[in-house]
C-alpha cells in the first residue's frame, strides 16, 4: 500500500507525520487519529502498523536516533570533514544541514524530546554520546582530534554543543540574527567553532565572511 505520490510505504509516511505533528505540539498532546488524519488513512491503520501510540512512537525515536547515528559516523570520514577540519562547519549540526530535506522537523523533534526528558530521551542521549564517542576515538586515530584527559566527557562536550544549537535554536537566532540552521548562519556559527576548536578561546584571529 502506498500513500501519497511519493515512494514510501504506508508505514514511513505514518511515522513522518507523527514526527511532524510530535515536533510541532509535542508528542503528549497529539493522538493517534490526529496522525491517521495528517497521513489521510484511519487510526486503525497506525495500529496495524504500530500497535499502539507507544509503538508509534518508539519507531519515530528510532527513525531520529537512526538518522543522527548515521550522520555523526560519516563525520569520522575524512572526505566528510570534522568539527576539526578548517574546511568543516559544526559537526552534526552541519551535516543535518547538508544531509536533512529543507524544513526536515527532525531536528525539532530532537530538541523538544530532549527537553521534555523521560526514558526515551535518556536512551537517545546514550546512543548518540555511544556514536560520538566512536566518532571521537576515529578521528583521533586519524590523527584529527586528541582525546582528552577525560574522553567519555570530551565526546559529551562535543555532543552537547552540537545537541544545544538544535535546543535553543530560536533564541541563537534572535542574538545572532540568523538562523542557526541556515546557511548563513551556520556559516557564521561554524567560523568561531572552527576557531575555538583549533586554537580554544584566547585566539583572536578568527576571521569571517
């Protein structure tokens, strides 16, 4: 069964509209009817597919963990750069830029999970300070990073600043003027975090478009 005239089943399309709506109200506050009318088929569809919202929604946190574990692994390839790299921008926060669809609610969806806290939000976090510190350890064998007195909080520092641009998106925008997710300003962003990572905070040579 297809929906919608592009190639995905009926069960991506569920669980993107549920990102989307979870995203937007916060996933609490929407129910399983509302995804079924967002994707235009019934509820009993979503629990054919799911079980219940609790499955539902364990298959978006997947999805997101999923995704975000792929793009911090592509970090550790030296033909995608590093935070470490002067030819980089930000880490995981540039590669969602430049690997997400434009107006991807995913990054949205991780800050609000993030904040609301719970169990899934404690195993998200795990898994991706798990892939971090496997992309850490890569790019120190590589010769790119060095790792740390402390290497389990290094990856979590790292892992932190990528995680907080996502969380407190809007109000980085109202001080910076831009958007910390666009282009223009990631670029703005990842010139002073090219800069502290390389040369820390007493440098004051960095320079900007």
């Amino acid at each position: 069964m297809r929906l919608h005239s592009d190639d995905r089943t009926s069960r991506a399309v569920l669980r993107d509209e549920a990102l989307r709506l979870f995203a937007e109200h916060g996933a609490d506050a929407v129910t399983v009817r509302q995804v079924a009318e967002a994707a235009g088929v019934s509820a009993a569809l979503v629990i054919r597919h799911y079980g219940s919202k609790d499955g539902l929604r364990a298959a978006v946190d997947d999805h997101v963990v999923a995704t975000l574990e792929g793009l911090l692994r592509e970090l550790a390839e030296p033909a995608s750069g590093s935070p470490f790299d002067s030819t980089a921008a930000s880490g995981l926060v540039d590669a969602m830029l430049a690997k997400l669809p434009a107006g991807s609610e995913l990054p949205r969806y991780l800050a609000r999970m993030l904040i609301d806290g719970g169990p899934a939000a404690s195993a998200v976090f795990l898994r991706l300070h798990e892939t971090a510190s496997a992309v850490l350890a890569a790019l120190v064998d590589q010769g790119l990073a060095a790792p740390g007195a402390d290497p389990v909080v290094r990856a979590a520092v790292l892992l932190s600043n990528d995680l907080a641009v996502f969380m407190l998106r809007d109000r980085i925008a109202e001080v910076i003027g831009a958007d910390p997710l666009s282009a223009v300003g990631m670029r703005r962003w990842a010139g002073e975090l090219t800069q502290i990572y390389r040369k820390g905070l007493s440098d004051g040579g960095a320079e900007h478009d």
